[in-house]
C-alpha cells in the first residue's frame, strides 16, 4: 500500500481517486510544525500541498520513501525543486485547474471596474444614496488589449467577444493564423496601449514581463483606459499605476494580485479608483476541486503505471544516455540561451540539425534541453524537458529535427536555427575533448567561443579602429573585457564581435556603443554557467 500525506487543506471530493483506491493510504495532517513534518515525512511515499505547507531542503532530505510531492494548484515557489530533483522525487502540478475560475474573476473585475460596483455597494451600505457618483461605463464595442494569450488570457478573449468587444492580443508566440481562428486581432504592446480602452494582463511573472506595464508604457496608453491584472503581481509596477490612476491618465484599475502578499502599498489598497481583492482568483469550489482531481489522479497515475504528465522538474535518465550526451547537455541549452538574446524575437519555427554518430542514437533530451531554453526567454521559467513539448504544441510552434552521420571539420555538430516570419538566426556548436565546449558559428559567421556569463555581441562592418572605440567607451563605462572572439565573412565587409566582461553592461553604455559609426548593433548576453564550470 502507497501512503500519501496530505498536510493542508485540500478539498475531500477531490481527493476521491486516491481514497477510493485501495492502493492508497490518504493522511490529512494540516498544519504540521516543520520539525514534526521532518519526523512523519521518511513514513510516506507521496505528498500533497497546497501554498501554507513549506517542502524545504530538509524535509525533503528526511522523505526516504517519497516518489512524488503534488501541489494542488500552479505555482510551485513553496517548494525546493532542486533539492527534489537531487533526491529523485517527481514534483507535479494543477497547471489547468484553475482557468475557468482565474477567467471568470477577470471578467468579474472588468465589470466592477466598468460599473463602479464596490463603490457604489460601499456607498449605498454606508447610508448614503449617490447615483450620480457611480455613473460607469459599457463593454459593449470597446477595445480590449490581452496582454499574453495563454490558457487563461484567450479564455477572457472568448468571453469578451460574447460582450462584442474588440480584441486586440499580444503574445510572442500569438500567430496571424491563431489570431484568425480566435476571432481576435494579434497586436503589439504599442498598439494595445495606444487602441485599448480596457487592458488585461496575463502573462507569467519572468525577468522579461516584470515591470512589463511601468510609467513609460502608461505614458503611451490612451488616456482614460483601465487596468486589470489577475496574473502576477509585479509584472504591473504598482507605483506606476497609482501615479498613473492619480493623474487621470488611467481611469481605474482592478488588481488581485501584488508585488508582495499581503500588499505594502497603502495607495494601491486604498485609492477609491483601484478595485483590489486577496488574490482570489483561483479561491473557488470548482478550482480547488479540480486541481486536487488533477493531483491525485495524476499521483495513482504515476505508482501504478508509470505515467507523468505534469511534472515540473526533471526526470530520470539512465546513466548510459546520460555519459554519452552529457558533456552537450549545458552546452546545448547554453547556445540556446544565446541566440534568444541575439534574435531578440520569439521563434513561430525551431530547426535543428545533429551531425555526427554520437547523434544517431536518441536526441530527444537535447531537443528538450534546446526548446526549453527557448521558449524560457519569454514564457514561465517553470517550463521543463518533461512539459515543453506540450509547451510548444500549446502555443502552435513547428520545429524540425535532422541527423547527418558526419559534418566536416567536426566530428560530432548541433547547428540551431530560429525563425521568425521572413527573420532567422542560427548558432552551432562542438565538444572539443581537452578544450570543452565550444560555440563555433553564429549566424554564417566562424569563431570558435567558449560560452561564459556576461557576453556582448556587436554586429558591426569590419573597418579599423572599431575594436578601440568599442573597447576605450567599455573601459570610461569601468567594464574589463576578459575575452574577444571576432568572425567576418570579407575583408572590409560585415562582422561580429563578441566579447566576455565581468560584469552586466547597463543600457546607458549600450546606447553609447550604438552611436560608433559603422556599428549596427549591440546585445548584452547573459547565460546560465554551472558553478563547476566557473
């Protein structure tokens, strides 16, 4: 028998697959102090929380027995995926669960927004009678900007459209053709701010969307739009918004989520214009129902028959695949991470071509290794090997794969190539035994580069003296350059650069580089080093 713990609250009904399977002990223990979780937890083969119960490093150290940890919900912050991972013990999810709730309380908001309806219910339950006050305003016919069309952002499309709103979507991977088939217009950021007269967000929260709607963007919307943010608090900088709501600039918003939970900002939660509820966007019957059904189904999936269909973390490679790819697992992702910056697009096309013997056998870890470094540049950094193909076929991204059993010059090549529309930019590299890994070729140009953290690449015509004016703005800018790596395709004609400094370039230097005549462009690329290969 398979003994699973549940230590908070989850709902009973949704537990049914485990507790109806004789199989299965089911343990509710809510609430456990960490020390005594420590104790119990080396007892049970599987737990299941919610966001109270905290999986540190030593209650994972203790779980001996522990195959699976479940959160009943999405996010996973409450639980240390690395010390999982090391331990062998799959972490899975409810990715799913909650979309219907999170779109319903969207809509919710958009219309208390509209209607001034905790206001006008404050007022009326205060004693007072003030029609005039709360006069709002219709769905019906006005523009509606979704910021990231995923499950939850194309659900509130769908439902707007019953409004017979207009819909402008943006997404990096929102296609022409998908766009069509929704029945929405694909737009940019600009274009939302500058048409929407309701913005809703729903994006994951990455170092690319933090900050996303800050004062800037506020500056470019149409004067009088409104707000709404059920995702993630900080993609929106809350001190933009309440500037922003303050100056007119934006009518009012409706935000159920913050930087930080209970929120600090006294004039987000207490201006009369800004609806805020306790992040309650997953906080129904049917949510909690259907995120614990997902669990425990998936849970009596894995002990019984092997199956995963949504673990967050990685899964077990045999040590033999393992040995064989190893030294093009980091290296493969690295390059990835690469190209993402330097492109600077998100790819509707991923080609990759194996050459070599080594590549003949399974390539699909690498694969995953490759896409998930990709699709990470723009989407939620929880995406993995084992989810990012249905990542990839969720958002309608082709890729293709080739093998060749030999390259010249090389005895074992990867070459990946990213597509955008008429766009594309590739990158190759090696494994060179004794030397280690090595980025061989960026967009038709030859070098041979060892990946490190901090990197600048620079387009620029290869005519003299540019390497000294890049290289006296780097040093006033107090930026050491430890190496450089440099590839043209003629004398006199287009070329790259690409240097390794000590330290992130900062914005200010980078537009001072921008203005070195014959230098077209300037990335500052920053990549994942592991700490054994510092």
């Amino acid at each position: 028998m398979y003994k699973v713990i549940v230590t908070d609250p989850i709902s009973e009904n949704g537990l049914n697959a485990l507790t109806s399977n004789q199989e299965f002990q089911v343990d509710q223990q809510t609430g456990l102090d960490p020390a005594v979780l420590v104790e119990v937890i080396k007892d049970y083969d599987a737990l299941i929380v919610r966001s109270q119960t905290q999986v540190t490093r030593e209650i994972i150290q203790a779980a001996d027995r522990m195959k699976v940890i479940a959160r009943a919900g999405v996010g996973v912050d409450n639980i240390d995926i690395e010390a999982a991972t090391e331990k062998g013990i799959i972490v899975i999810n409810a990715p799913a669960g909650n979309t219907i709730a999170a779109t319903e309380h969207t809509m919710a908001m958009m219309l208390s927004l509209a209607r001034n309806i905790p206001q006008a219910y404050g007022s009326l339950t205060s004693g007072k009678w003030e029609r005039k006050l709360f006069k709002g305003v219709e769905l019906y016919q006005k523009t509606l900007g979704v910021v990231g069309m995923g499950r939850i952002g194309t659900e509130v499309a769908k439902r707007a459209k019953g409004f017979q709103m207009n819909i402008l979507g943006y997404d990096p991977f929102l296609t022409e053709d998908r766009a069509k088939k929704l029945g929405i217009i694909k737009a940019s950021l600009d274009e939302i701010a500058e048409q929407a007269d309701f913005i809703t967000v729903h994006t994951p929260l990455t170092a690319e969307t933090r900050g996303l709607i800050n004062a800037d963007y506020f500056a470019k919307t149409k004067k009088g739009v409104r707000i709404i943010n059920c995702a993630r608090g900080g993609i929106i900088e809350e001190q933009a918004l309440v500037d922003a709501v303050n100056s007119g600039q934006v009518a009012g918003a409706a935000i159920d989520v913050f930087e930080h939970e209970p929120p600090e900002n006294a004039g987000l939660t207490r201006n009369p214009r800004i609806i805020v509820t306790p992040h309650l966007g997953a906080s129904t019957t049917e949510a909690q129902e259907k995120v614990a059904e997902s669990v425990s189904e998936e849970i009596v999936g894995i002990f019984t028959s092997g199956s995963v269909q949504h673990a967050i973390n990685l899964p077990h490679i045999s040590a033999s695949v393992q040995q064989k790819i190893r030294p093009y697992l980091t290296l493969s992702e690295q390059m990835a991470e690469f190209l993402m910056q330097v492109f600077k697009k998100a790819p509707n096309k991923i080609n990759i071509n194996y050459y070599g013997e080594l590549f003949l056998e399974d390539t699909g870890l690498l694969t995953r290794q490759m896409i998930k470094a990709l699709l990470s540049y723009y989407l939620d950094s929880s995406i993995n090997i084992v989810n990012v193909m249905q990542v990839l076929k969720a958002h309608s991204l082709s890729y293709s794969v080739q093998k060749n059993a030999a390259h010249k010059g090389f005895t074992n090549f990867i070459e990946l190539e990213i597509v955008n529309g008429d766009d594309k930019a590739t990158i190759a590299c090696t494994y060179l035994t004794g030397f280690g890994g090595r980025i061989v070729s960026i967009n038709g140009y030859r070098l041979d580069m060892e990946p490190e953290k901090y990197l600048l690449y620079i387009d620029h015509m290869d005519v003299p003296g540019m390497i000294g004016n890049v290289g006296s703005i780097l040093g006033k800018g107090s930026i050491n350059i430890g190496s450089m790596y440099v590839g043209r395709q003629t004398i006199g004609g287009k070329a790259v650069m690409v240097l390794t400094v000590d330290k992130p370039v900062p914005d200010g230097l980078r537009d001072e580089l921008l203005s070195i005549e014959d230098l077209n462009d300037v990335q500052f690329v920053e990549i994942d080093i592991p700490n054994d290969e510092n």
